[in-house]
C-alpha cells in the first residue's frame, strides 16, 4: 500500500495529544499600570496596564522559548 497522505497530520495530531507538541507553559507573569513599578492589590475598569509573561513550548525533551506575534491575554472582573 501507498503511504497514507493523512500520515504526518496523525503524527502533529498524537504529538498533541500525548504532550509532545503544543503544550504551553507561561513563567515570570507580571503586571502594572502604566507608569507605575510596582503590582496594585486591585484595578479599575478603565485602568491602563502593562502586562509580560515568558511563554515556553515542550519540544518532546525540553522547554523551548515559544515565539509567536499574536498571543492574547484576556481579563476578567472577579467582583465588582
């Protein structure tokens, strides 16, 4: 038989699954509001903050730096 062509996408797929591949760590969050150094105990709604976070990704023996240009963070009100 010929080789099948879903081949490599089951491979990246059981990759993923078993945690070879895509498995994301995020270290070293920190936040502030702009201007400022230190961390507040709270924000407000329309505070402005900066926000850095090291994400690294599983390479099957190691963690290597992840690099991407669209990661996004979301935020939500815990109580108002």
């Amino acid at each position: 038989h010929e080789k099948s062509g879903n081949e490599q996408f089951f491979t990246e797929l059981s990759k993923w699954v078993f945690h070879e591949r895509g498995h994301l760590k995020a270290v070293h969050m920190q936040h502030h509001k702009v201007g400022e150094a230190n961390e507040p105990a709270i924000y407000r709604i329309n505070d402005d903050l900066e926000f850095s976070v090291e994400i690294f990704e599983w390479s099957g023996t190691s963690w290597e730096p992840y690099v991407d240009d669209d990661v996004q963070v979301q935020f939500y009100m815990m109580s108002p």
